[in-house]
C-alpha cells in the first residue's frame, strides 16, 4: 500500500519509518520540502535533525502535502493539532476523496501557557472537525492516547498488550486501519464507535500530560480491564 504521511516532527517520522519497515510505500508530506530537507537543527525535543533522519531512510520520499496525498492510498495527519486543518486543506479535498484519512493528532492549545488545554473539546474534536472539512475522506481516529515509540511498538512496553482506541464513520475504513494496527503490534483494538467518539479519545490527553509530568516519562499506556 502506498501511505502518505502528514508530518516530519517525531510521530510522523517514526509512523513512516515504521510502515516503510513492513513493506508498504512512504511518502512524507510537508509544506515545504526543500526547506524541511535543508534543516540540520535538533528537532524541538532535541531529536535527530531531519537531514540527518532522512538520509538514514532514503527509500521515504519527500514531497508537498498536495503530492504526497495524490501519491497515497492513505492519508495518515501526523501534523500538529493546531496546524492539520491547514495542512489537510493544502493537500486539497480531491486528493483524499475516497481516502482513509487516519488521524493521530491532537488539539492541544498552547495559548494560555503549560499545560495545554484542548480546543475543541466536549462538544467536538478535531477528528470530527477533520471529517465535516473533508466529507468525502473516511477519516479514523487512533494511536493519539501513546506516545510515538509505542503507536509503533507497543512491545516495547510490558507484554504489548495495552489499549488502543478506533473512532469513525466508515466500518470499511476502520477495518483496514485495524488491520494496521494489528500489523504494528497492537492487540487490544477498541471500536468506540463513530467519529463523534474521537472527543473521548481527544480528552484523555490532559490525563495523558499529568501523568507524563506524575511519571517522568511518557512510556506508559492505558489498559481497559474487563469483567467476567
């Protein structure tokens, strides 16, 4: 399958790296890729430069948002909350039409200091605002409750069987990204149903961030325990 990435910070590096690896064709999607291509800077979390990202994974082109999602036959937003409806706006409704759009952002607003706080939130997510700006992309919420090195490798942690959530419209699309899942190593795939259920999987961020700052570290997960 050919997969489009939305996004060159860590989650979007570290999902392309991770598709690459089982086979499938990347393409990373960004605004401007001769600008991203040139950067030799430490990421914001003092991450790889992404020159140096890129010439360790040269088989992941690089490309506009708007050629990367002509190339895709899925769209995975791996952007910043804040930025993806720009960013899904820049690749243009006709590119992802008919598309999975998987999306794992999330919408933290930072305007008002740390932590962040969601907008939207309660009566809306950004995965509904996502699907209502681009109604004939199939879009799926999911992998945005973990931190990037467990979306790819949930072993890493425990037994590797911890929860992962799916919200959205279209049982066609959420089968297929499952089987992603599956793919990555996630066993306990929850359907929470459509995709106005991606504001219970937005609002467990601010849970999320009090325990990353509780832990001191953000390799943990959640477990949904049933009963007998």
């Amino acid at each position: 399958m050919k997969i489009a990435v939305f996004g060159t910070g860590t989650v979007g590096r570290t999902l392309a790296a991770a598709f690459s690896s089982l086979g499938h064709e990347v393409v990373l999607g960004t605004r401007d890729p001769a600008e991203t291509a040139r950067r030799t800077e430490p990421g914001p979390m003092g991450g790889q430069p992404f020159n140096e990202w890129q010439a360790a994974h040269q088989s992941i082109r690089l490309e506009t948002f708007a050629a990367a999602a002509e190339e895709g036959d899925m769209v995975v937003n791996a952007t910043n909350g804040a930025a993806s409806l720009a960013a899904l706006a820049a690749a243009g409704g006709a590119n992802l039409a008919g598309k999975v759009l998987l999306d794992v952002s999330n919408p933290l607003d930072f305007s008002q200091g740390m932590p962040p706080v969601l907008n939207p939130v309660n009566t809306e997510s950004l995965g509904e605002r996502i699907q209502r700006s681009f109604p004939d992309a199939r879009v799926v919420k999911t992998l945005n409750t973990m931190n990037a090195g467990l979306m790819v490798d949930p072993g890493k942690l425990a037994d590797g069987d911890h929860s992962v959530f799916v919200s959205g419209d279209n049982s066609e699309a959420k089968a297929q990204v499952t089987e992603l899942l599956q793919a990555l190593g996630h066993r306990d795939i929850i359907d929470l149903g459509d995709i106005t259920s991606a504001r219970g999987a937005e609002m467990v961020l601010p849970l999320w961030l009090r325990l990353f700052g509780a832990l001191g570290t953000p390799d943990f997960n959640f477990k949904v325990v049933r009963g007998g």
